[in-house]
C-alpha cells in the first residue's frame, strides 16, 4: 500500500509540474509585450536590464502614447529593473550593487533617466520617493524606426553604456564601474 501511495503522490506532482510549466510558456507566449533581459560584463560588473517589450503596432509612440513631460516606465508590466553585482556610477548617481527601477522623463528635446530603488512593482506604480536621483540622457533621432521597444548595454572607453531605442528615439547614457 505505502508503494502505491508513493507512486501515486509522484504522479501527482509529475503532473503537476507539467501543468505549471505549460502554463508559465503560454503565458508569456500570450503577452502583447514579451518579457526580455539583456545582459552584459562590464569592467568585472554583470549588468543585467529586465523589460516588457511592448511593439508600436501601428501606433505613434513618443510624444503621444508615451506623453512627453510625464514620468514614464519603459516597458511594459512589471518595471523595468537594472540589476548589477557591483557598485555603478550613472552621471552623479551613486549606486550600491543590488537591483533597482528605471523610469524616464521623456520630452521633445532633452530626457532624463530616473533610477529608483523600489523594485518588484508593476510600470505604474511610480514614487518619487524612492528615487535616487536623475541624470540627463543623451538623445537622437534613428531611421527607420524601431517596432519593438529594445535595450542594450555595452562596452564604452569608460565603462559601458545604456540605450533604449523604440520607434524613431534613441537615448543613452554612460556608467562606470566603482572598483
């Protein structure tokens, strides 16, 4: 009888964890913003950025479904988070290792970059008074334009750099690795 149980509880869980599992994969393939993260090493630093990446779809973007002079998140669902295994120096930001939310002011000319220390929160769930601070961004103009929204993070002469590219808008900025 206790063989059988056990067989039986095993099955259970087997199915179980399948289920679980088919689940977790249509739920993202079911997404209208699928999730993404890129990642990189920078100067000894693993460098990660975890997003929703919501498409325009035939939409104008900046400047109307992302209004300029509101903070925004950029991406979709949960914020999007920087996580960094070692301190990060973003303009006169200073950043211990650990994760945070980015959020931007987006505007028809110069955009701010905002880093905020409240993570595991949706996109709309912005509170300033978790931020640490804001840098400006450097901006330009890419053709053609980008269907989905896109992060990168790469090597500079300096450090490394981040980039978010949507629609016809590119904007960056520049960190270093505190060592």
């Amino acid at each position: 009888m206790q063989t059988k149980t056990i067989v039986l509880s095993a099955g259970v869980l087997l199915a179980f964890v399948c289920a679980a599992g088919v689940r977790g994969a249509s739920a993202q393939s079911g997404r209208l913003s699928p999730h993404e993260s890129v990642a990189n090493v920078i100067d000894g630093a693993d460098v990660s950025i975890t997003y929703g990446r919501p498409s325009m779809r035939g939409r104008a973007i900046m400047g109307q479904l992302v209004p300029y002079g509101r903070v925004w998140c950029p991406g979709a669902d949960e914020a999007t988070t920087l996580k960094s295994s070692k301190a990060l120096r973003i303009g006169t930001l200073a950043l211990d290792a650990g994760s945070y939310t980015l959020w931007m002011l987006p505007a028809a000319g110069d955009w701010s970059l905002i880093v905020n220390r409240e993570t595991e929160i949706f996109h709309t769930q912005y509170s300033p008074r978790y931020d640490l601070g804001s840098v400006m961004m450097a901006k330009r103009t890419v053709t053609p334009p980008v269907e989905q929204l896109t992060f990168a993070i790469e090597k500079s002469e300096t450090g490394g750099t981040i980039a978010m590219t949507w629609e016809a808008t590119s904007v960056s900025v520049g960190f270093t690795v505190v060592q």
